[in-house]
C-alpha cells in the first residue's frame, strides 16, 4: 500500500518516469565507457587479463595503420560536412520556397534512400564501382572516352565512392532537419525584407541563415561524430574490412580488426577511447567556436 502510494505521490511521479532513462543510461552508456577505459590497460585474452599501464597507449603513437585509419575518417568527415550542410541546406529552402511544385514527392525522393539497409546500399555501390569495364560507373567513363579503371582500389577514387554513398542516403535526412528549422522562422521577417527591397540573396543571408543557426550547430555537431563513426559503409563496399593499402580503413574499422579479428580487445579499446576523445574536442571547439557556450547578455 505504501509503495502505490509513493508511485502515484506528486514528488515520486517524475523520478519514475525518469527512471528508465537512467537505468538505460547507466547500463549502456556509463558502464561500457568505464570497462573500457579499464580495458584499455589491459591485455586481454581468454582466461587471462594482465594489467599493462599504458603500453596500448604507447603502441598507438608508433602505429602507422592507426594513423592511416585516422587519416582516412578525418578525410571522411571533413568532406561529410563541405557537402552534407551547404546542400541539404539548399535544397530545404528551395522546397520551402514557392519555386518547386509536389513538394511532398521531392521530400519522399530525397529521404528514401536513408530508409534502405546499409548493407544493401554498400553492394550496390560496390557492384557501381566494380573494377570491370561493365560497372555502371565505368561504362559511365566509356561513354566519355575514357578508360575503365579499378575505382575501389585508388585512394581518391575509393574516397569519392564512399562520399557519394554518403550523399546518397543522408542529404534527405539533413534536408528534413534543415526543413523543421525553416518551419520555425516567423514569415513576417521575409515580407519586412521585401518590403524594405531585399532580393533572394539577401533575404537567405541576413534572415534565414542567422535563425537557422540552431540547427545547422545541431546538424555540425551530429555529422562530425557520424563521420569520425562510419563503419559500415566501408566494411560493405569492400566487402569486409581488408582494402588495397588500407584506403578503406576507419578508426571503427580498424577497432573492429583488433578486437574482434584479432582478439586484442585492450588494444582496441584505446582506439576507441581516442576516437571518443577526437569527437568530444572536435565537438567541443566547433560549439565554442559557434558561440554556443556564452552566455546571453541581458
């Protein structure tokens, strides 16, 4: 009788409602993160676990194959981010504008792509990317003049399939997310600005790109860790986690190799301490950057 009472009392009904969230939290989130940093000073193999201070740490700096993946995913996410802000950017406020018909059809078009698997859409990619001279992509370059070439095995071509891939499946989610933004902006603003004679221009400079600043931090913040994070992608359009001089390889990747391929689970939790460690300060100094830490003036 007591504890109906305490669920249905005023006080406890948050902490109730609440509490799911904590244990979930805690369970996977807070837990994992403080194995793995005690892992990461670890060697551990089956039936044995030996603490080794900070030689997976010191292993890390003097390998190269770390640094290639790092080198691989910053590449990665920077380019995420040239092409997947400005353009879902772009084209939310084209559907949003009175320029383009059946807006509910372009929206269905451009999002599709994000609702199928991404292991279907690496095959498909990889089968568009095939070396021989009968891929989609190489007929593509015949009809031009040029020669067939093997796309997945040169780093910079194997960068432009996985950025296209890219583009493909999540332009129609940053667009929606760019759409609510627009939503949210009061369009009295855009007829003052007409009125006072601000062409298109001018209007999307001063009125719509400071109110969707917001979002676009939102969207930033999200794709940096997305970027550094991708995983999948490559392991399908190489067809496992093997690429010619590791082109494909990833921080994940490279994770996944050690601790799963290779079994060197402290090993590869210091990698993946360090990419928690670049996403958090990547994150940190861009949102610092934006402004989102100081405090508003009253």
């Amino acid at each position: 009788m007591k504890i109906k009472k305490f669920l249905y009392s005023q006080k406890a009904a948050p902490y109730v409602f609440v509490l799911p969230f904590i244990l979930s939290f805690a369970i996977f989130w807070i837990y994992p993160l403080f194995s793995t940093v005690k892992m990461s000073f670890q060697t551990i193999l089956p039936g044995q676990v030996e603490w080794v201070g900070l030689d997976n740490y010191t292993k890390l700096l003097k390998d190269s194959t770390f640094f290639t993946a790092i080198k691989n995913s910053f590449t990665y996410m920077v380019w995420t981010l040239i092409l997947l802000i400005p353009f879902p950017m772009l084209f939310a406020v084209l559907i949003d504008s009175n320029l383009v018909k059946a807006k509910g059809f372009w929206k269905g078009v451009l999002y599709l792509p994000a609702l199928t698997s991404v292991v279907i859409s690496g095959m498909l990619f990889r089968l568009m990317f095939s070396e021989y001279p009968t891929s989609q992509m190489n007929i593509l370059l015949q009809k031009f003049g040029f020669d067939a070439i093997p796309w997945l095995k040169q780093g910079s071509t194997a960068m432009f399939a996985l950025l296209l891939l890219a583009c493909w499946r999540w332009t129609g989610v940053n667009m929606l997310y760019f759409l609510s933004g627009l939503k949210g902006i009061d369009g009295a603003l855009y007829e003052s600005a007409e009125i006072d004679g601000a062409n298109g221009w001018q209007k999307f400079w001063n009125i719509t790109m400071p109110l969707l600043k917001p979002t676009t931090i939102y969207v930033l913040t999200i794709s940096v860790y997305a970027g550094l994070a991708m995983f999948l992608e490559s392991y399908m359009l190489w067809s496992g986690n093997t690429s010619p001089k590791n082109i494909g390889l990833t921080i994940v990747g490279y994770l996944y190799k050690r601790g799963i391929e290779r079994n060197q689970l402290g090993y590869a939790s210091a990698v993946g301490l360090v990419l928690l460690v670049l996403a958090l300060v990547i994150n940190v100094v861009q949102l610092i950057c934006n402004g989102t830490f100081k405090k508003e003036e009253d």
